[in-house]
C-alpha cells in the first residue's frame, strides 16, 4: 500500500504543479463590474467530445494573462475576444490556444471573457456591458503595462465572430481616458493601436472612421454571404478612410476556424499572417 501510495504521489505531483502555473484570471473591477451587482450563478462551462470548452453565465468579467518571458517579450501586446454569439464564448480555439500562440512568440496575449448579452434571460447589452468589458480590459493592461514588459503604444484587440463586433467598436468609438479620474486604470486611453478581426459579425455595421487604427481581416469563403461577401466591402470601407488594411479570404473554410494544432490548411496559419502583418506595420522586430 505504501509503495502504491508513493507511485501516485509521483503521477500527481506534475499534474498540480501544471494547475498551479496555469494563468490566473483577473477581474476588470475589483469590486464588481458595474451593471452585474446581486448577480452571483457560477459559470458553467462545457466541453465538447472535441476537447473545445465554451463558457456562459458570466457575471465577474476578466481577463486571463498569457505573458512571454521577460527576454522574448517584444512590447505587444493583444486582447482577445472569443466568439459564441453573445450566447457562450467559444473559450479554446478562439481564447486561450490563440493566447498561447502568441505567447510563444514573444506577444502578451489576454483572453477576455465578457458579459453575453443575448445568453437566455440576459440583462446585459452588447454597448453598455459586452462592450464596456473590452474597454476596462484595453484600460487594464496598459494601467500595468510596465509590470507585464508592455508598451502602451502597442496593444491591440483580436476578435472572432461576436467577439470581432467589440473590437470593431473599439476602433470605431475610443476616448483618452479621464486624467483626473479616482481609479487609476480608468485614465489609460482605449484606443487600440491595431485591430484584427477574424470572421466577425455584423459587418454591415462597420463603419470606420478616418482616425481608426490599421486592420487586419480575415475570413473564410464558405462563410455565410455577410461575411464571406461582406468583408469583402469592409475592406472597401477601410480603404476609402484612408485606414490600413489587409484582407485574406481562405478558399477552403467556413466560419468558426480559430486556431487549432490540427488545423494544417492555410486557414489554420492565419495566426502567422497575422504577425507578418504586425512586422510590417513595425509593431514587431524583423526576423
């Protein structure tokens, strides 16, 4: 019994010290999120015979850090905004896989997991809580970007699907912070230096204005004809704001690609592009 005892401790142990290294969540408000006060159900996350997990009953929005090592860190930064239409966050493929992509590559990456405004007897609105969410968490990490080897000038939004309808908005409406506010992280500015918007919803409401931030867009052709066709005007409006913008539309995908390890089409290197995109723009160094 003793030697069985031993055996398990030595299977157990790596296990624990995974979960304890694993990233740890931080609330937008430290006291609650304006909007969800008294609101207390827990989570419920579920995980498909995939492995994909997806997440809804949100009420204590936050952001999951995935920080590089102080030596490859390259000053970037990204937000990224899951997908679910605003009925659960698809948390895996569109959240932390793609946080751990960047992190390898030397880019601080941050899943946020917002309020959904369309999940069953939702309170929440996409303007006054889904979207205030991605603000504070655009707010948030530039108030600590000394601490997390950030440049303030560098963090930009990532969104798939829903979640590519708050970083449209972020580039759309953004303001420089309250220099005279109490809570500190309230006067960081929440303009995005960049935006990548991957599949997203709503493109008919895209409008960019001439001072929005560069765009990097991309999507599937077998999506549906608002997107697969839209972006495709999108870029178009972009354009004609006079903002910098890089459009690819993959021939072989559909809607909902993320980014998986077995994903091997060219859809599933969109991530690489993406930082192709970023080296140009000079956010990242050249290899």
């Amino acid at each position: 019994m003793k030697s069985i005892a031993s055996l398990l401790s030595l299977v157990l142990l790596p296990v624990a010290l995974l979960a304890a290294d694993d990233p740890k969540e931080i609330p937008l408000w430290a006291k609650g999120a304006p909007g969800s006060e008294g609101k207390t159900e827990p989570e419920v996350v579920k995980t498909s015979a995939g492995g994909d997990r997806s997440v809804w009953s949100i009420h204590n929005p936050n952001i999951t850090p995935y920080l590089p090592a102080k030596e490859k860190a390259t000053g970037v930064a990204v937000l990224v905004c899951p997908g679910g239409g605003h009925r659960n966050l698809a948390i895996e493929h569109e959240g932390y896989n793609v946080a751990k992509w960047f992190q390898e590559r030397g880019i601080a990456a941050f899943v946020l997991k917002y309020r959904l405004a369309r999940e069953t007897n939702s309170t929440y609105s996409i303007i006054d809580h889904a979207f205030a969410d991605h603000t504070r968490a655009l707010r948030l990490i530039r108030s600590r970007a000394a601490e997390w080897n950030i440049d303030p000038a560098k963090v930009g939004t990532l969104g798939f699907s829903a979640g590519g309808e708050l970083s449209v908005l972020a580039a759309m409406r953004f303001d420089d912070g309250k220099p005279d506010a109490t809570d500190l992280v309230e006067r960081q500015g929440s303009k995005p230096a960049f935006h990548a918007l991957i599949y997203p919803g709503n493109s008919k409401s895209i409008a960019p204005l001439k001072d929005s931030p560069p765009v990097f867009i991309a999507c599937g052709f077998g999506d549906r004809p608002d997107i697969a066709e839209g972006m495709a005007d999108v870029y178009l409006r972009y354009k004609k704001a006079g903002v910098p913008a890089e459009l690819h539309i993959y021939s072989n995908a559909g809607h909902g690609f993320g980014l998986r390890a077995s994903n091997k089409s060219s859809a599933g290197r969109w991530a690489d592009r993406f930082t192709d995109w970023l080296t140009d723009r000079g956010m990242l160094p050249k290899p």
